[in-house]
C-alpha cells in the first residue's frame, strides 16, 4: 500500500490538472507559504469567450508582494475586479446548461471579506473539490512546522506525512533532487495530464482552460471529477 502526496501553490481558477493532482493523492499540500510568482496562476486563469480565451486577473498590491509569502500577499481590492470578473462570467456563460443555479452557488465567494490572496483561493479551492467530489486530505504548509525551500520543502512534506510517493508537476524534473529522495525511500511520479475534450460553447474546443469553464458547459455536474 502506498501513500502518495502532492503539493501546489494556491492557484485561482485552476485548470483541471491542478486537480488530477489533487485527486490521485492520499494529502495535498496548499502551499501557502512560497512567494508569490508574477505571471504565474496564482492569481490568474483563462476562461472561453467568442474570441476564445480570456484572462481573469486579480490585482494585488505590489508594495513588497514579490518579497512576502502568499499568505501575506493582498489582493488590490481598490480595483472593483470582483465585480468585473462576475460580469465576464455571466456574459460569457449565460447559455450554459443550468447556468442560473451555478452562477448563484459561485456567487458568493466572490462577496467574501478576506483580502487575502490564500485565503480566497483556499476558499474557493473547497467549493471546487466538492463540486468534482474529490475528498482527498488537505493540509496547509502555513500550519506546519518549519520547511527547507524547493526540493528540500517537498521532501520535508513527504517526511512529515510519512509518504513514500510524491506526484510531481512535470515542471519537477528541474528542481526535485531525485537522489535524495530515493535515499529516503520516496518515489517521484510525473504528472502527465491531457485533459479529454468536452462540450465547450464558441466553437472548437481550447485545452488548458479553468475548472470554471468545464463546470460550467457540464450537462451533469454530479458526475464528478473528469477521469
């Protein structure tokens, strides 16, 4: 019997590879305590429009962000992009199926208080998981003891929860020290995801997109998680 782990860092929107990643592990690991990365998708995604993808940015504040960990990253709430990102989804998936009983359980995460940029994708990342019915153990590394950096982080994180797989990102090969996890007796899988194309509106279909888009042209939403 093996216990596989996976990590990642908050992501807003994320595409459904985020949650192979999620699904195919025994613990996630939210990564709330890396830096925050400009142009990256902690706090960006792409959803379908009449002109094909379109991106879905939340601002945030840019004094000392590129410097501080994600769970003291503020999203710049002096920009109405709440607002604006409800408004793009609306306009963009109004002819979806069931789109009125979905746009009024997404709403509201939207409306919530925090200006933190971890803690609203943290939020969101639970309506997502019960949305696809994955229920695999989440954990936070902003509550566990103190972790190395990089490849010493992931191994620090096997360590701790006592797994003896870790599923990476393909983007792993470039940092992960293999030979010190198999020195401890960690094996290292690499994620390869294609995600199977899907009812989509505006024409031929366009991989890669946000959950969102998925949900949303999903005739049967109960059906979980696309396997």
């Amino acid at each position: 019997m093996t216990f596989t782990l996976s990590a990642h860092q908050p992501a807003y929107l994320p595409w459904l590879g985020y949650f192979d990643k999620i699904a195919r592990a025994d613990v996630f690991v939210f990564l709330d305590t890396v830096q925050f990365e400009r142009n990256s998708f902690i706090n960006r995604n792409r959803i379908k429009g009449p002109g094909g993808g379109q991106w879905l940015t939340i601002p945030v504040r840019q004094k000392g962000h590129l410097r501080s960990s994600l769970r003291d990253t503020e999203m710049d709430d002096a920009q109405p992009w709440r607002d604006k990102h409800l408004r793009a989804i609306a306009t963009n998936y109004a002819k979806a199926p069931d789109f009125r009983a979905k746009f009024a359980r997404l709403e509201p995460l939207y409306r919530m208080p925090s200006r933190n940029l971890a803690e609203f994708c943290w939020t969101q990342l639970q309506f997502w998981l019960a949305e696809l019915q994955i229920d695999t153990r989440l954990a936070r590394s902003s509550q566990l003891s103190e972790l190395g950096k990089k490849s010493d982080l992931v191994l620090d994180l096997c360590r701790h929860f006592d797994a003896d797989h870790y599923l990476s990102g393909a983007l792993g090969r470039n940092y992960l020290r293999e030979q010190d996890f198999a020195e401890a007796g960690i094996a290292i899988d690499y994620q390869s995801f294609t995600p199977a194309p899907y009812p989509q509106l505006y024409g031929a279909f366009e991989p890669g997109l946000s959950v969102l888009d998925w949900w949303m042209n999903r005739a049967d939403p109960g059906a979980g998680f696309p396997s």
